[in-house]
C-alpha cells in the first residue's frame, strides 16, 4: 500500500536540528512508512491521553503518527527525544 506522509510543521523544525546522519535515518524511515511497512518499523499502538496514535523509533527518537486508511495518508505530528516528546 501507498500512503502520503504529512509532516506537521514542528515536527520539521525538529528535524532541521538533528545531525544529517539521523536526518537521513528519519528520512529513509518515513519513505518506509510511506510503502506501508508498518511491521518493519516496528509501529505500536499507543494508549491513554494518546489513544489513536501510533509511534515507532529509532534510536532514542520517537515519531509519534496517526493515519486516515480510506485516504491513504498518514499525518506525523510529533518528532523528538523520548524524554521530551511525552510531555506534549
């Protein structure tokens, strides 16, 4: 399956600070969203006050995502360190 991956735009302000090799790495892994690659990416469903997203991470980064299945796109709200992207 093919999604379109919306970006929200604090999400991209925290990537522009992030070193290029985790951008690339949050990069390679959005396009692997993208195709639907759910399982490979390790994607859980979150619970409480975050009950409708999911999130999956790379290293100590967590993207935090929901998704519309008849539209095929998924909306990225929140990308940030563990200790931070909690407290939102």
């Amino acid at each position: 399956m093919k999604y379109k991956v919306i970006v929200h735009k604090k999400a991209v302000k925290y990537l522009r600070k992030l070193s290029d090799k985790k951008k690339e790495l949050i990069k390679g892994s959005l396009k692997e969203l993208e195709k639907g690659n759910f399982e490979r990416l390790n994607v859980k469903k979150m619970y409480g006050e975050w009950k409708g997203y999911m999130r999956f991470r790379i290293g100590n980064i967590r993207i935090i995502f929901w998704f519309e299945e008849r539209e095929k796109v998924i909306y990225v709200d929140y990308i940030g360190a563990r200790g931070d992207i909690y407290k939102k």
